[in-house]
C-alpha cells in the first residue's frame, strides 16, 4: 500500500470497513461443513426442546409384549427398547437431558474458568502461582478419571454430575484463558493503554476481554464434543441420571443387556452422541478458522 | 536549540536491575544491570535523541519514563514536580503530559477496536466526553496525514504500517503531551516511508510546541531529528551533547566507534576495517571501571579500576563525556595531566577508526 | 540437565501432595458421615465408634489427612469394604491388566495416528489428507464406549468372531501370551486404540506441515537429496512434539480405559472403578484413582524428561 501525506491522494478505494463478527460470520458463511453441522445441531437442539410435541410416543409408557422390535417397526419406526418403549420417542427426549448434562458444565465453566485465567494472567505474580498450582494438581488426573472419581464420591444424579463435569473443564479453560491473557498483556497496545493512564480495570474490560474471550470461547466450543461424550459415559457407568429417565448414555447402559437380540437398535443411542459430538467438534473447527483475524 | 531555565524533564541517577532467576530453587542468581544511573534533562522544545547498540538500555529507560516499569532509584522530574512523589506530579498526570510511540505498528494497536476507538481511548479514560474524544481523534487524523473519512472506521489489519504508525503517533497526542516518546519508532518503516513520517514529526513538533525524545539505533535518523544526542552503552550515559558537538567533535571512544560505522555517501570515506569488533559484553556481569573498556582500543589500566563520571568538555555544547582520556588528571595516559606528567610519552595508540 | 531434572522431580512433590489432598477429599465430599462409607450398615454402634477411632475420623481434618498419607506411603490403602481385603493388593494386581491393555492400545493407536499423521502432512490438501483427517474427527468424537458396543456387535454377535467380554477362557483372569488369551485383547486393544489416534494424527499432521514449509526442507531437495534422505531429516525434526503427545495420551489411556473395561468386562482397574461406585466402597475409590493418578503424574515427568533429552532446542539448565 503507498503511502502519502495528502488525505486527497490516498490511493486505495474507500472500502466499508467491515466490523469483526461480520468478517467472521461472512467467512462461515462460506464454509459448507460448519453450516451443515450448525443445521444437524440445530434439529437435535430444537427436537429436544419441543420433544413433548414433536415425539410420536410417550417415551416412559412401557410394554411386556412389544419389547426390542426391529428398526422399521409398523408404529416405531426406530424399534422398541427392552421394556418396550418407543426408540424414536425415547431419543428425541434423551437429547434433553444429553444436552444440558454436557453443555451446562462448559458453560460453567467457561464462566468460572475465563475469571480464574483472566485474573491469574492479568495480576500475576502470587495469585497467578496459586491459581495456576491448583490448576495443575487439577491437570493431574486425566479428564475421565476425574469426572469418576467426583461423581462416584458424589454419587449418582444429574447436578452431581453436572458438578462433576465442570469440575473437570475449569482447569482447561483456566489454562487457556490465563494463557491468552498473558501474551495479550504483555502486547504493546496494552502497554500503551497503561501509558495513556487508564486503570487495570479499563484495560481489561476495554482491551483485554475483546482478545482474549474469543480464543476461549472457541476453545470451549471444543470441549462441548467432549464433554457430551464424557457426560453420557458417566450415565453408562450408572453415575449420572436414574432410570427411567432417557438419556443417550444410560439408555445404552440398559439395552447393552440387548445386543444378542437386537444388536442395532442397541447401539442407536450411540449414533445420537456420535453424531452430536462429532458436529459440535467441526464447529468449532470452522469457528476457530472464521475467527482468526489475520487469515 | 538554546536552554531554558527549566528543563521539561529532568532525570537523575535512574535505576534498574532486573534480577534473573535460576537454579533448583528458582531464585534469583544474578542481575542485569539495565539501566545504571542514568541521569540527562531535556528543554523545553527540543529533540533529544538516544543512539545506543540494541540491548544498551534505551528502550527500558523510556518505559521507565513512562513507569511502565518502576525505577529501583533515580527521580524524575517534569516541569519542576518530581512524578510519584508525595507533593509532586501524580503518575497518572505525568501520563497526560507524556505519551509514548512503541516500535511494533501493529502490537501497539487493539486488533478489536477500530482506528477512532483505538485513538480516542486515551481522552475518554481522562474523563474526555465520548463525543469529544471521537471529534479529536478524527481531527488528529487529519493532522497525521490520514484522511478520517476513510479510516476512522477500520481495523490496524487493514492498515499499511506507515498508516499504523501514523495511527500511533495520533493515540499519543491524543492526549495533548508535552513530551513524547519515541521508541524506535520509525525503524521497521521502510526508507521512504520513514522519511516522510520523519517530516511530519518535525511538523507537528512546530505546531503543538512538543519536546521529543527520540530513541533509535539509527544514526542518520537522529541526526536528522535531534537537537541534541545522548550516546548509551551497556545501561550508562558515555556521551551527550549537541548533534553538532557528537556528529562534529566525538570524544567517547564507543560514539567515535558508532559514527565510523554509519555508512557513508562518499567513496573517498571507505573504511574497509570494521569500527566495532564482538557483541556488547553480558550486561549481568558489566566490566569493571569504564564498561567500554572491553572493546576499546585506548583501554589502561585506569579504565579497570576506576568508573569514569561524565565530563563536561565544552560547556556552550552542553558536550560531556564518560571517557577517562577527557578527563584531567585521571591518570590515563592520554588524559590531560593537572599536574605535570610524570610519565614518559606513550607511543601513540592507532585509533580505533582506521 | 542434572539440574533440570532434580528441578522437575522437586515440582512434581507439590503436585503429587495436591492429587493426594484431593482424593483424601473425596471421602468427604461423599455425601453423609464417612463412616457409613466404610461400616456396613447394619453394624451396630460401637462398632462403628471404634471405626471411627481407629480411622482417626474423630481427629481435625489436617491430622486425618497426614494420617492417611502416612498409611499411603507405606502402602497401607486401607481395606475394601465390600470384601474386606486390602486395597492395596486388588488394585496393584488391576493395574497390571490395564497396563497391558493400554500399552497394547498405544502402540496400535499411536502407530496408525503417526502414519495417518505422516500421510496427511505430506500430501496436504489432497484425497488422503482429507480421509485421514475425518478419520481423526471421528476418532476424537466418537463415543468410545459405544464404539466398543459396535465391534461387540459385529464381531462377536453378528460374526461370532472374537470373545466379547473377559480376558481369557472361562472367565479366568490369569494372563498368557497365546492365541486362546490374546483374541480377548483384540476387541477392547482396538476400541480403546481411537482414542488417541485422532490426537496423535493431528499433531503429527500439523507437525510435519511445518517442517516440510521451512527452508531447510526446501534447501535439502535443492541439493539433490533423495526424499527418502528428506523423510529422514522431517522424522527427526517431527519426533520430539510427536512423542510427547504419545506420551501423555498414554495417560489419558490409562483414565479412559475405564469405560472400555466396562464394556468389555477386563478386570483392570476401571472394573475395579465401577464395582467400587456400585457398593460404594470408598477406599477402593480413593485407593484406585491415587495409584492411577500418581502413575499419570510420573509419566508427565518422563515425557518432560525424555522430550528436554531428544529435542536440541530445549535446554533447560
């Protein structure tokens, strides 16, 4: 670009400048795998939510003589489960609970873990070293262990395991957070905005939070995947929701009793998480590419 | 450029040490001796420029300055008030009257925050209206040579990085300074660039009565801008002077070094040996005495033991130098002697300059 | 070196201590009074009060802790409340069948993450790129439990195959490099094996990416090497990253294999897990997840070690 000292020769054409978010959400918009992952999501989301309208059955009404019917049943297009319920009812309500067991603690912890980091990576010094130490005792357990041994000390239910989970995602999100929040201070523009006498509260809010709750929030994104994968684990091992509720992971917990019978409609619950975790990890995949600034 | 009777800014014996972490323990095993008693004054008016190889101090005497980073000792004073002192200047009022321009165009700039949000910060966190603030960044625009039409609303990605720096040197004044800093502030610029950034600096310090200090490693550059140059060596003042005085008549060793290795326009001036020979010495563990001595063709026993203080040489220059060979008496060889010599004459050293 | 080493083994202590608190910690967070985790319920009240002494539940928390660490250390995990044995001994003697069941899963896993890795960076952009990549997506986001369920599915219900559950003939749980014992590994060696291929793939990846983008790389065609000669400069420089991200997803086996054992009934350490949540056997729990936890600390401090030993960029004093 050419550089002149007379505004009325500035060569290059007066583009409107565009903000931030419609670069980033023009750039999404161009990229198919992320758009048809937003649309998959948003069915399994929007099922889940109206569900009582949508579901064909009652996903709790049981019965002794149609049990662990075939995929293209007459009346259960998905099959029934072993005490008879309807499959397709039952998964468009399991997503309900899914959901929330694996969204809720990202979002928990997206809020407890961007203050913990942003604070550490701000302030330094000694509140950064206890911090960061206790995130590290945290960060020795791999992330599945973790979520066992609280929720098996805590006991089965959903707020324990909810509990359990966000537990296991602070210390990631901290670690990231207090990261970006690091190299973001020691930029110039913060230095120049500690130069032009604003208070460590201006230059967080102002310069700060822009930069580093991006990133993060990316970052969490992420951890959606597995934290659905890990939520629905812990109903598998019987340490999140009680039957008869349904929820992707228990429902497979009871029919995996099934297999030798009905071996598909066993493993339809598995497809559900599959298909969500997998659609969350993309993306956020074409979230963090749509939001690099410079690419 | 004549002195006034009080310098804007006054700084004496400033200080800091940077201590380096080691061992099992993570303790402190040495220190670097960043910036040692530095002490200059700058007029009201004039530019004062600091040369120095990288690593010699200049930077972390600006941020200093500034208290981006706090002093170990030292006081500053602007205009008569000792900043952060207890009847003084406050360090949040120094910041008002004193702005910095940073070297990397782009870092200094929020990527997030357009060019009118990014200038007009500093005003609005001085209690400046947002309207009000809007108003001076797009009137500081057109004052750096950027039209506001065009750019009030872009973000520092889709700027060129003269554009940039323009951007920055606008931030700065934002604030209506007196003094700003400039941390090699033009040297990732390419020539042409530089050089017209360079004539607008010279335009807005006519027309906003600015005081300059003007940090570089590039001579040229300084000698076009300063009024007067302040020559740094492994965190110590060696010489300060008028640009006449330093550019005309060096005295230090080192600056003699620095000059002869400024390249020159004239092919009669070649020099085919290099000035300066090896790197600065680790500046955690400086030699002893004169700190150049390691480097210096005129090196006795004297530079050794003995710290030589800044000389003044010719006072109507303000030229002083920290050279044991300008001051009488010293005891080095070339020194001019108080008393009579003693000592036989030396055969004469070659200088360092070829 | 010397130095950096006794530096890393120094911080790992604080760690270790913090791992310890927090699993100390679980008892409490256990809901009602933590003796009734470990009496059984009909046990009348004296019982439960010379428990209660001999536990030391009756002393301040501080106290209770260094008691328990104490036991610990000398190996002392307390008894199993579900069958009275000492905890110490089931779980060393679970560790072992996780241990080999993770290794085999990680040199399966890691060698086709490495290749598939390998292929990818090479070939950026193009068919196999892409396939690999998906298969990395799929092998990050795939309920591995469920996973396990499908191989069950096809290879032992639909093919009759493979054994589904166990790890030898008749439910014996002594191990034997034979054919009768290893086709018990290869259903739950292969599931838990997709959990870090998709790492190992990604970084392997991306590593070699940027390698074969520098100028060396480019430097070293221009001189005429051969690509098998390049290969071997790209490994070498590719490695260090590569291995310690092995190195920790061998970990992250260890804590995932718990589900996978579940599934498939191996009698490792997850089992061990899930019987103790199910009789809510809270030494077992805690005895379990610190031998798990500690062994995870340790192989943190090796990948640190072995990286800071192969890669010449590191050196750390």
């Amino acid at each position: 670009m050419a550089e002149t000292t007379l505004p009325g020769l500035v060569p290059d054409v007066p583009i409107a400048s565009r903000g931030y978010w419609s670069s980033v959400f023009r750039r999404l918009s161009g990229d198919w795998t992320t758009i048809l992952c937003l649309v998959v999501l948003l069915i399994i989301i929007l099922s889940a939510v109206f569900a009582p309208w949508i579901a064909p059955a009652d996903p709790y009404k049981t019965s002794v003589i149609r049990r662990l019917k075939d995929i293209g049943t007459p009346g259960f297009p998905l099959g029934t489960d072993e005490l008879g319920r309807d499959m397709l009812s039952r998964l468009i309500h399991g997503g309900r609970l899914s959901l929330v067991m694996g969204i809720t603690p990202v979002i928990n912890a997206l809020i407890i873990g961007s203050f913990l980091g942003i604070v550490a990576g701000f302030v330094g010094g000694k509140i950064n070293m206890v911090i960061m130490r206790t995130v590290d005792v945290f960060y020795a357990f791999p992330s599945v262990l973790l979520a066992i041994a609280i929720s098996g000390a805590l006991g089965a239910g959903l707020v324990n395991s909810i509990v359990s989970l966000t537990i296991v995602f602070i210390p990631p999100i901290t670690r990231v957070a207090e990261s970006v929040t690091t190299s973001v201070r020691n930029l110039d523009f913060v230095e120049a905005a500690r130069a032009s006498g604003a208070g460590g509260f201006t230059i967080i809010r102002v310069h700060v939070l822009g930069n580093v709750l991006g990133p993060v929030f990316v970052f969490a994104t992420g951890l959606i995947s597995v934290s659905i994968i890990l939520a629905s684990g812990l109903s598998f091992l019987g340490l999140g929701v009680r039957p008869p509720e349904p929820e992707w992971g228990l429902m497979l917990n009871t029919l995996r009793q099934s297999i030798y019978v009905n071996p598909w409609v066993c493993a339809l619950p598995g497809v559900m998480i599959f298909i969500t975790s997998i659609c969350f990890n993309l993306m956020s995949d074409g979230l963090r590419s749509a939001m690099d600034v410079r690419a | 450029m004549e002195s006034k009777a009080q310098p804007l800014l006054l700084v004496k014996d400033l200080k800091k040490y940077f201590p380096i972490l080691g061992g099992v323990l993570n303790r402190k095993v040495a220190t670097v001796q960043a910036v040692d008693e530095v002490s200059f004054e700058v007029a009201k008016g004039e530019t004062l420029g600091v040369v120095g190889e990288s690593g010699c101090g200049k930077s972390t005497t600006a941020r200093l300055l500034m208290r981006l980073i706090e002093p170990d000792e030292g006081a500053v004073i602007f205009d008569g008030e000792g900043v952060g002192e207890q009847h003084g200047l406050s360090v949040r009022d120094m910041r008002r009257n004193m702005q910095m321009v940073f070297q990397d165009s782009y870092a200094s700039l929020n990527p997030r925050l357009t060019i009118e949000e990014s200038i007009a910060f500093g005003p609005k966190v001085h209690g400046v209206s947002g309207k009000v603030a809007r108003e001076r960044a797009r009137a500081l625009l057109a004052k750096v040579g950027l039209d506001p039409n065009l750019f009030v609303r872009r973000y520092p990605h889709e700027l060129s990085g003269g554009q940039r720096q323009r951007v920055n040197i606008a931030r700065a004044l934002a604030l209506e300074p007196r003094l700003v800093i400039f941390d090699e502030a033009v040297s990732a610029l390419d020539k042409s660039v530089e050089a017209q950034v360079l004539n607008l600096l010279n335009d807005l310090k006519r027309e906003m009565n600015l005081t300059y200090i003007f940090i570089s490693h590039d001579l040229n550059v300084v000698q076009y801008i300063s009024d007067r140059v302040l020559v740094m060596y492994l965190g110590k003042v060696v010489e300060t002077g008028t640009v006449e005085a330093i550019y005309g008549d060096p005295r230090h060793p080192y600056t003699r070094a620095l000059l002869a290795s400024m390249p020159s326009m004239d092919p009669g001036n070649r020099t085919t040996a290099p000035a300066l020979t090896g790197d600065p010495p680790n500046p955690i563990n400086p030699p002893s005495g004169c700190r150049f001595r390691t480097r210096c063709a005129f090196a006795e026993e004297i530079c050794a033991s003995t710290e030589p203080r800044l000389e003044m040489i010719h006072p109507a220059e303000r030229h002083a130098a920290a050279c044991h060979m300008e001051i009488a008496g010293s005891g080095h060889s070339k020194a001019m002697a108080t008393s009579p010599p003693k000592a036989p004459p030396q055969p004469q050293h070659m200088g360092v300059v070829a | 070196m010397i130095s950096y080493l006794i530096r890393r083994l120094l911080y790992s202590v604080p760690i270790a201590l913090g791992v310890s608190l927090m699993i100390f910690m679980l008892v409490h967070l256990a809901p009602g009074d933590p003796i009734s985790a470990i009496a059984p319920a009909d046990a009348p009240p004296d019982v439960v009060e010379r428990l209660r002494v001999d536990y030391g539940y009756d002393k301040p928390l501080p106290i209770q802790f260094g008691l328990w660490l104490g036991r610990a250390v000398t190996g002392d995990l307390g008894n199993s409340v579900a069958s009275g044995q000492p905890v110490a001994a089931e779980v060393m003697s679970a560790v072992g069948n996780t241990i080999l069941l993770s290794l085999c899963a990680a040199v399966f896993g890691f060698t086709l993450g490495a290749v598939l890795g390998f292929v990818a960076g090479y070939k950026q952009g193009r068919a196999m790129d892409k396939i690999a990549t998906a298969i990395a997506v799929a092998g990050i986001s795939v309920p591995h439990y469920w996973l396990g369920m499908v191989l069950v599915i096809v290879f032992s219900v639909q093919l009759n195959a493979l054994p589904a559950v166990g790890m030898g003939p008749g439910g014996s749980n002594d191990w034997a490099w034979d054919w009768l014992h290893m086709r018990h590994l290869i259903l739950p060696a292969i599931t838990l094996a997709v959990i870090p291929i998709g790492i190992v793939m990604r970084t392997t990846r991306s590593a070699v990416a940027e390698i074969l983008n520098q100028e060396f790389v480019q430097a070293l065609r221009a001189k005429g090497l051969s690509e098998r000669h390049v290969l071997g400069h790209v490994i070498r420089n590719v490695a260090p990253t590569v291995l310690a991200v092995m190195g920790l997803q061998l970990g992250y086996l260890l804590g995932g294999s718990i589900l996978i054992e579940t599934v498939f009934s191996w009698p490792g350490t997850g089992f061990l897990l899930n019987t103790a949540i199910f009789r809510r056997d809270i030494p077992m729990l805690q005895g379990t997840i610190l031998v798990l936890a500690l062994f995870f600390v340790f192989l943190n401090v090796v990948v640190d070690l072995i990286q800071t030993a192969v890669d010449p960029r590191i050196k750390r004093a």
